[in-house]
C-alpha cells in the first residue's frame, strides 16, 4: 500500500469519496488504475533535493511511487 495526493475527486471501491488534495492509501493496482485516469500524477516530482519531505502534507509536488524524484 502506498499514499498518493489526489489530483481530482475520486469514489474508491467502497463508495467512499475522496477530494481533491487529500491523500489516500491504495495498492499498486488501484495506483495504476488512477495513474491511467489521471487522477493523481505520475511523475511530478518534489524537490530534487532527497532530504526534502514531499509527502502528504508537503508544500511541493508529490514525489511517490513512479516518480522521478524517488
């Protein structure tokens, strides 16, 4: 399981909704499916500098899973 930042409103497979800019813990299949939908970013990466938090909660871009930064 991995945390993303939503990039848009997303109904998970529980019928939960999730905002925009919140963060959600999701599997890999379900990061891919919402990589492919575009509803969170895949590749934005935060700081260059690997010190830098870019996580939830982070003023800079996400740098999760299939990012460059990571």
């Amino acid at each position: 399981m991995v945390f993303v930042k939503l990039e848009s409103d997303w109904t998970d497979g529980d019928g939960v909704a999730h905002s925009a800019g919140e963060s959600v813990d999701v599997d890999a299949a379900t990061l891919a499916s919402l990589q492919a939908e575009g509803i969170v970013s895949e590749g934005s990466a935060g700081g260059k500098d690997k010190n830098e938090w870019a996580g939830p909660g982070s003023t800079t871009a996400w740098a999760g899973p299939g990012s460059a930064g990571v």
